[in-house]
C-alpha cells in the first residue's frame, strides 16, 4: 500500500484555542460593527485573516533567537541574513526593514515620482498605496484569465506581455521599473511562471528598464514552477529561486510570509546605484544600515526561516495544505478562485450568495456568515476594500468580490481544513435563504475595510 501523505514536521509546542457559542459571536460581531477586524483574535476560533507574521517558527528559528546580535552597528546577524539573502537570491546589496511595505517605503522613494507609471501584476494594497501616494499610477497588466474564477490555468498570476508592452510604447518615459508580484496575493495567491519572467525581462530589456519582483511568497512560487512548469522538476528550490531572482534587478520582501517570522522585510539588489539611492531613506524611515527596523534575533530568526522555507519539504506540507482545503470545498461544489492558491482559498462570494446585491457586499456578508457559524475569521478582498472612485466617489463593483481564507504556515492541521470546509458548506447549504447583506454606517476615506462600520440588512 502506498503511504499516505504527512506534514514534514512535528509539533513541540502548542497553543490553545477556543471555541465559543454562537449567541457570544453574535454579540461580539456586533460590537465589532460586523466588520472582523474590529474582533479580539480571542474570540476567533480559527483565524485565517492573513498569512502574515502568523507562522510558526521552527526550534532552530526559536534557537537563533537567542543567537541574536544587538549591536547597534554591524551586528553579526545582520552579516548572517545578508549572506543567507545573497546566496538563495544573488543580490549583492540588502536593505533591511522592519516589514514589506516599509521595504517599499524606503525603495519607492528613491524609485517612484510625480507622474510616473508603474506596471506590473495585481500590485498588493500596501505596494499600490505606495505608489499613489507619490502621485504615481500603479498599472495592473495581469492576464485577463485572473478573472474567470472557474477557468483552471497552471500560472494565473501572470503579466500579460501584450498590455506590459503597450505600457512601455504608450508610457515609456514615465516608467521607473517594472513590478512583478510572486506570487500574485490579489489574484488568489497565483504563481507566475518563468517563462513569464522571462518575457518580461526580454521586454523590460528591449526598453531598457529594471524589473523589481515584489517576494512575499516567492518560496510558493518556486514551488509550483517546480511542480507545473516543464523543464523545473528536477530543480530543486534553491535553484529555481536563484533563477527567478537572476531575472530581476532586485526585490522588495515581507519576511512575514516566506520568511517564517513574525515581523520582518529587506530590499536586496544588484544595482548599487538603487542601494546608494535608497538607503538614506533606511536611516531616516526604518533606521541604521544593519538592522533597518528589525531586532538582531529577529534577523538571525530570519535567515533560518529563509533557508528553511526555501526546502522542497516544508513547501509541499505548506501547499498541499491548501489544495486539501480546495478539495473539500470540491467535494461540497463551493466555488473559489481555481486552482487554489499559494498561501489561501479565495472564495467566489457572488457566486454563492446570488441573492445579495453588490450593494450590499456579497463577500463581507459571507465572512460574516463563516464567523457566525464557527468562529472562524476569513477576509473580505472585495468591494469594501476596492474603496470607492477617488474622483466620482463611487463603490469600485468592477473587480472580484472574494472570502480570503489565508492559511498560516506550520499552524493547523487538516483537522482544522475540515471544521473550515465544513462551516463553509454550513453556509453553502443555506445560501438561498440569505438575501440581504450590510449597509455602511461608517467609513474611512480611504483604507476602509480596516475600521468599517456596518449594519446587517434584514
Ligand atoms: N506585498 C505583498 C504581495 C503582500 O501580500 C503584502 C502583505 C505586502 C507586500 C506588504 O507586506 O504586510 O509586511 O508590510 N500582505 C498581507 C496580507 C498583509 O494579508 O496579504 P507587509
């Protein structure tokens, strides 16, 4: 009989959590003026809200943190995670910060001006938020297929190079880099190909323009060229990262995800001129050279993390976590963005809940739902983080309306996957009696999902 398969750890610590009746979830959902942010993590039973920064560390990485250097200035850590980033990347030059989007804060500012075009994949929240707030355009040219949720392509996280291309004709002159996102968080954790960073390094060559890959889950990435790109099978991990990041001039991380520590990011490079540029801006925003922000441990943390992550093993217990959950969402003809992601489950909210009219946020309504049948706490990547038009002040109903349910590394187990999946079905079940959603009473200008204020139609 062949051997089943099982993760490639075991467990030495644990944490307790806690169930809770659903009279308490729906007093503290309305406290929390049904938007779950606003929820005390205690009164989550499964919180599947990000997979950043709620990994599990290993015993090494526990280990190194008593190895840390705190020396202000040239700390010992410092030289261990730059050697680590040098040799799984070749980046010569490392910039650390505190997290990813302060590695965009710092780079962006020597990078990105008044008027200037930035393409690339679906630029996350943070990277685009970056970019604006320069008074610059963030231009997604993700392929058009990243929006049919039910269409199963091995790399839909790709750049289109048609529309990449006319960016460059149209805009040359505006554009500062090239911004590819691996994988692609927005579009359902989506890998990218080689062969797609391949072409785009050809074209970013052609217009003589450097190409900056933005890393959270690179390690996912490799993983799934390993695993559906023709030609990567006997590559291991390590060298498939080493090829990607010889396509790139260099990258902006957060540590929190691939890097299997709870806080964390870096800017690594092979331009000295970018080093030169943006590092003042790492003395200013994040702080000294060595340690931008970050604890000497927690550096040391970092470059076993790395390291480990960056393992065929760890990677396929990671990944095939998630597929078990599609799979169950399978079994129970819940739609989701397909294939799964990387690092979550994407959930296709107005495919299930057609009765709830976009104005009335068919996605929050569904992580509602979830929260009040189990406690478990997914996230709205929908209309209520689309934010409304900043000229015409409307809803944006243009992109998808998805339940995120992000998957911490090293953190549950496939019992947990099956009190989700079945939770969900709970809901899916009962999708035709829900027919209305909320109501905003309260919103932000901009960012509004963190701090909404919402009433439940009835
Ligand atoms: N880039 C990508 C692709 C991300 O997914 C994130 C964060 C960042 C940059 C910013 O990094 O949080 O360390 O400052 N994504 C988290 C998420 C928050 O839940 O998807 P950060």
């Amino acid at each position: 009989m062949e051997l089943p398969f099982a993760e490639s750890w075991k467990i030495k610590m644990v944490e307790p959590i806690r169930k809770s009746t659903r009279q308490e979830r729906e007093q503290w959902l309305k406290e929390a003026h049904y938007n779950v942010f606003q929820l005390r993590a205690e009164q989550v039973y499964i919180d599947l809200i990000t997979d950043s920064g709620t990994g599990a560390m290993s015993d090494r990485q526990w280990a190194g943190l008593m190895m840390g250097d705190e020396s202000y200035a040239g700390a010992r850590s410092f030289f261990r995670l730059k050697d680590t980033i040098r040799r799984l990347t070749g980046f010569e030059y490392v910039i650390p910060t505190h997290q990813g989007r302060a590695a965009e804060n710092v780079l962006f500012s020597y990078l990105v001006h008044e008027g200037d075009v930035v393409p690339g994949n679906s630029h996350f929240d943070t990277t685009k938020g970056h970019i604006e707030g320069r008074k610059a355009k963030a231009l997604d040219c993700t392929i058009d297929e990243a929006r049919q949720t039910q269409l199963e392509i091995p790399f839909k996280g790709n750049v289109d190079p048609a529309k990449l291309e006319r960016a460059l004709q149209e805009q040359g002159e505006h554009i500062p880099f090239i911004l590819v996102t691996i994988t692609n968080n927005t579009a359902g954790g989506q890998p990218v190909s080689m062969q797609n960073l391949r072409e785009v390094r050809a074209l970013a060559d052609k217009y003589g323009k450097p190409v900056l890959f933005d890393s959270a889950r690179f390690a996912e990435n490799a993983y799934f060229i390993k695993t559906r790109e023709e030609g990567y099978a006997g590559k291991s991990i390590k060298e498939i990262a080493r090829e990607m990041f010889g396509l790139a001039d260099g990258m902006t991380m957060s540590a929190k995800k691939d890097g299997i520590v709870n806080m964390g990011g870096f800017i690594a490079t092979r331009r000295e001129d970018w080093y030169e540029g943006a590092k003042g801006y790492c003395v200013q925003y994040e702080g000294y050279l060595t340690y931008g922000g970050m604890n000497g441990r927690d550096m040391e943390a970092l470059a076993i993390g790395l390291d480990e992550n960056t393992e065929f093993d760890n990677l396929e217990t990671r990944i095939r976590q998630v597929a078990y959950l599609a799979q169950k969402l399978d079994e129970y003809g819940i739609p989701y963005q397909r294939p799964a992601g990387g690092h979550a489950i994407f959930v296709d909210a107005t495919r299930v809940l057609t009765h709830v009219p976009r104005e009335e946020f068919p996605a929050q309504t569904l992580t509602i739902e979830l929260y009040l049948e189990a406690g478990i706490r997914g996230c709205e990547i929908g209309y209520l983080l689309a934010d409304r038009d900043p000229m015409t002040r409307q809803n944006r109903f243009d992109g998808l309306d998805l339940l995120r349910l992000a998957i911490p590394r090293r953190v549950y187990t496939d019992n947990h996957m099956n009190v989700i999946a079945a939770a969900l079905k709970n809901v899916y079940d009962r999708r035709e009696s829900i027919t209305r959603g909320v109501r905003i009473a309260w919103e932000a200008p901009l960012m509004r999902h963190f701090t909404v204020q919402l009433e439940r139609l009835s």
